[in-house]
C-alpha cells in the first residue's frame, strides 16, 4: 500500500468524545485516534500517527464499498454507512458525555445496522497502549477478548467469534436487513460494569440534542444566515473539547497531525491556551453556552490566583498541570511521513506577553455580563496590570511562539496596551481601587511606541515587530480590541496590506511572512482567514466580507470540521483537527456579520470591544 493511501486525509475523520477524552474516525470505518483516559494521556489507538505501529479498531464490509459519514442531527454522535453490492450498513460510533448518562463514561460504542440486503464485515482491533511503547497481552474471556498494557487494558465485547494472531484481534460476520449487533469497546474501569447500549445511545443524543444551541422561527438570532448549522457544529466541537471536570477547553484533540506533510512542523495541541480566553468566552456567551463559559473563565481566573503574573504560562494541561515537558517519540513515523511525532509541549515555558492582554479581555467580557469579581480576584487582576506596566518593554516569543529568538512582536505590545486599556475600565466602571494614574500614564506610553516602532508609513501597515517589513496577521486585531478605530487610515491600510500580501485566492490568509526558526512551509490559517473577514465586516466592507465567508465554509469537511490549516493549493486540511480556535473563528466571524447586518446581541457588543465608542480614551 502506498503511502499516501494508507492514511485517510485528516479532513475526512469523523470526531466523538465524552468530555474527557475524543476519537477520530475514519470513512473506512477505522478509529485511528483514541487517547485515554483523558484528551492529553497516552494513545491506545494512534495509526493516524503510524499507519503500521499506531494501532486502529475498524469495522467495514468484507466487499468493496462506498461510504458516507454524517452526524445523526445536532449530537455528536457518528454515523458511518457503508453501501456495497449486496445491500447497506450504518456503523454508530459514540462515547457517554460524563457525568451526563447512567451509563459507563469508558465504554466506546459501535453499533452496526443493516438497512437493507446482507452485508459480511469483518472487526479488526489493534490495540497499541502507551503511544505503542508498552508490551500488549491478549487474553480471551467471556464475551470477548481482554487486551492489557502496562497502565491500561480494554475490553472487547461482541457476540461475533474472534481470533487472536500477532497482536490483533480479528472476527467477521454477517448480517440481513432489520439485524443489529452491537461491538463495545469497554476500557479500564468499565470491564464489568452494567451497560444497556440502546440506553446509552437514547440517552447520549438526548443530551447533545438538548444542550446545543437554540433559536425558534421568531428568534432575532445573531447566527442567522447559511452557516447557521455550521456555527452550531462548532459549538459543539467545542462542547467536546471541554473537559467536563475542570472547565479547560482543549486547542484540539490530536497532536503532531503536520502543518507541512513531510516536514517537522507537529505540535501537541492537547492543552488549554490561555490566550484563548477572550475569544472563546465570547463565543460560548454569544451561543448562550453560559455555563461552560463561566466554567472556563473561572478555571482560567483560579490559575491566575495561583501565581505570581511572571510565573503565569501560556498554556496548561487540562487539569492544570504546569509540567508539560515536549518529548519526541522517534519510533512513530508521524502522519504520512511526518516526523517527528510530540507529546508536550515546550511552549509552555515560554514567555508570551500577550496572554495578560487576552486574559484582561476574558475578565471584561465576563464582567460586562454581570459577572462580579471578589476582592481575591481583583487583587490578582491588579497584580497583572501591574506587571505589564514593569516588562511591556521587553521582547518576548509572541502569539506565534517562534522558535527562532524573542523578539518586539506588535502584538504583544497591543496586547500589553490592552491589558492596561481593560483594567481602567473595570477599575473605574466598578469603582475599584487601583493606581489609575500610573496604568493611565503607561497605557499612553505603549499606545505611542506601537505608532511609532510598529507602524511603518512606507509600507503603509503594522508590521510583526519592529525593524522588520514582515507582516502579520494579528495586525488585523487592532481595531478589534479597540487600539484604533476602524475608520483609521492606519488600519486601513493595515487590511489592504495584509490582502495583497498574505492571502491567496481571496481567502486563505497566512499567519505571516518570515524566518520562525523552523525549515519548512504551512497552510494558510482558519483562523486568520476569520480574522481578515471580521476587519472587513467591521470597516464597513459587509458584502466582500460576507462572500469570503461563504467561500471558506465550502472548505470546511463534510461533517462542517476544520483543522487549523487549509492548503490553499489542494483544499487538504493540515495541522491538527478539529481545530477549537478555527471553530471559535467561524463562530465568531458568523457573529460579526450578524452584527453588521443589525441582529441583536445576546448580550454587550462583541468581546467587550465597546464598537461605536472612541478607541482612543480621553486621557490620552
């Protein structure tokens, strides 16, 4: 088998999850990603990672077959039909939400319907614990087969007789039209436990049904327009991507799938960013998703009361953790060839000065919905404005996280700008103390470094940092956050810059141009293309702006998933997937055209940018 035919491209899987953990599917009926028992663990099923060595569980017809994945109506819950000559076959993949049903959480559900005719299938599971580093025991039992590594073990229970060779477990069967059997994958605390899989199914759609997003014919919905159902399953690729214990959102569920097929470009993205923040708790508001942004925020808040602002991270394990040393696994040849394969993520422990910027956005957004903070919180809000007022002025590794050197990334500056720009406000709005004086002066002072260092009048845009002519697609927030209003020649400028240099074929937009330290190329990112198409909307372009938003929906997956990346060549999918921040895009971008063509808003205007007030504050 070829290369390239022995991994499905990453844009057609099919995702599931319970809300600790996801798997990724595959039209041939193939679950090919499959950590447990948490999102960040050690794989059990991971031949998207190494077509020979990762590990898969597939069920598909014995025949030649076409096949056709969908979600069944507003769930996560997966359907995979396989049509061959002798008749058709629906596989139903699903995980139990936590906490949600009164079935087992642990326990991978696969039903397999014939429709009409007779079908033969054949179940082939390969089970790889530990990323295939831990020896695997095969072992028969009733009902199935155990299989056992070092920490984990899972069960596979089924009617169909099995075979044990060479550490995979085989079994075929056949079934007519009405027929169902029902394959469970039960994994480590599960084994014994009392299962109705008809409930577990029952209960599992009636959870995604209800917990969605809703409007009714006569709703003002801020979503509403062709995309609506695709905001909608975004909303609930995020849902899944949210830890049902801590709050924390997950970047994505994989790691290492490349942002350059070949080259070395793969990262673990199993963590929560914090500069995610302010986005995310915008969409999830804006969806009436209340509960999960709340859960998210105060998550968020509680790491930030736990230390010192310079000891704060760029991104945590889902629980919190701070230690997530980046290790290679050089025994997996990564997707299609591209190694090497990560888990970790050494970004961790670097310094990123934007993130206080983007957490001050979260706290305002929250705070302009009703949201109070105690006086515990307050002080550690103080304590963060008051350490970007102490190092705005030095470099650091940016919204990107280069590998090639610190350096005085714009952004970052504007994100500083930001952060002191939120705190006067929530100080002053809520009549909290605070040294409005000093966060005023200094606010003046960044705001007039970023005007003069970062803006370069040849060229006529912001560009990444200064002394350079490179661009970059964060220059597109700067209205958006309120650093100067849309109107500005300035901005302006910065849009048409940004269009005849760093997008392609009027959609895809690069992240920026320049040496990061890395060989290689990358896609264009999703959520840059969001971003481009808000500055358009927001400056008064709604028409362009609305048809450059539907032709990038037609990129998205036939299940309405996107990766982080799009190739703007081919239309494949790269870097990880389903991407939480390009879904965030989509969400929000489908919010800022709802708000140009005057829906009403769930709540404040977008992400507490204060749109129609004047970006530049009287003080200054």
């Amino acid at each position: 088998m070829a290369e390239s035919e022995a991994y499905s491209p990453i844009e057609s899987y099919g995702v599931i999850g319970n809300l600790e953990t996801c798997a990724l599917v595959a039209p041939n009926g193939s679950i090919d990603w499959f950590p447990f028992p948490h999102l960040e663990s050690p794989s059990i099923l991971a031949a998207i990672l190494d077509a020979d060595r990762g590990g898969r569980f597939q069920i598909k017809p014995t025949t030649p077959f076409e096949t056709k994945q969908q979600y069944l109506d507003d769930t996560n819950v997966l359907e995979t039909t396989f049509q061959t000559l002798g008749g058709t076959v629906t596989v139903t993949d699903f995980l139990p939400p936590a906490g949600q049903v009164d079935q087992p959480k642990q326990v991978l559900y696969r039903k397999v319907t014939c429709t009409n005719g007779d079908v033969d299938l054949a179940i082939d599971l390969e089970p790889q614990f530990d990323y295939g580093r831990a020896e695997t025991t095969l072992e028969p039992v009733d009902g199935g087969v155990l299989a056992a590594g070092e920490a984990e073990r899972v069960l596979l229970e089924t009617p169909v007789d099995l075979e044990i060779e060479a550490g995979r477990i085989t079994g075929e069967f056949s079934l007519e039209a009405g027929q169902t059997e029902w394959v469970l994958l039960r994994c480590t605390g599960a084994e014994s436990a009392s299962t109705d899989p008809d409930a577990a199914l029952d209960e599992t759609i009636e959870y995604w049904t209800e917990w969605g997003h809703h409007c009714g014919p006569e709703d003002d919905c801020a979503f509403e327009g062709p995309w609506h159902d695709i905001v909608v399953r975004s909303e609930l690729v995020l849902k899944l991507l949210t830890h049902a214990e801590s709050g924390a959102i997950a970047a994505a569920p994989t790691t290492s799938l490349p942002e350059d097929i070949g080259g070395v470009r793969n990262w673990d993205y199993r963590f929560n960013w914090l500069r995610d923040a302010g986005f995310t708790v915008q969409a999830l508001m804006n969806l009436g998703t209340v509960t999960e942004a709340i859960d998210y925020f105060e998550w968020f808040v509680d790491l930030c009361q736990t230390a010192d602002p310079g000891a704060i991270q760029p991104l945590y394990g889902l629980h919190g953790e701070a230690d997530l040393e980046e290790r290679e696994l050089e025994y997996l040849e990564g997707y299609r060839g591209s190694r090497p394969v990560r888990v970790g993520n050494e970004a961790a422990q670097q310094r990123q000065l934007d993130i206080y910027g983007e957490l001050l956005l979260a706290v305002d957004e929250m705070c302009q919905r009703g949201r109070a903070l105690n006086d515990d919180e307050w002080v550690r809000i103080q304590d963060i404005v008051d350490y970007v007022c102490d190092v705005w002025e030095e470099p650091d590794s940016g919204i990107w996280e280069v590998r090639g050197g610190n350096e005085h990334f714009v952004y970052s500056k504007v994100m500083c700008w930001v952060a002191l720009d939120r705190g006067i406000e929530i100080a002053r709005e809520r009549d909290r103390d605070a040294p409005l004086e000093g966060w005023r002066e200094t606010r003046k002072r960044i705001r007039a470094d970023v005007l003069e260092n970062g803006y370069d009048e040849e060229i006529g845009a912001f560009v990444q940092s200064y002394g350079t002519d490179a661009l970059d697609a964060t220059a597109l927030l700067l209205p958006l956050v309120g650093f100067l209003p849309f109107d500005d020649e300035r901005v302006r400028g910065t849009i048409d810059a940004i269009d005849e240099r760093l997008v392609t074929d009027d959609i895809f937009v690069a992240r920026y141009h320049g040496d990061d330290g890395l060989p290689g190329d990358e896609g264009a990112f999703v959520l840059c293309s969001c971003w481009f198409i808000n500055a358009l909307a927001l400056s008064g372009r709604v028409e362009d702006a609305r048809s450059r938003f539907e032709s990038l929906l037609e990129y998205l997956s036939p299940l309405g998933l996107v990766a982080e990346e799009i190739d703007p060549e081919t239309g494949a999918h790269l870097g990880n997937y389903p991407q939480a921040f390009s879904h965030i895009g989509i969400i929000n971008s489908a919010l800022y055209l709802g708000y140009v063509h005057g829906h009403e808003l769930p709540g404040p205007d977008p992400m507490g940018i204060r749109l129609g007030d004047p970006a530049v504050v009287p003080d200054e």
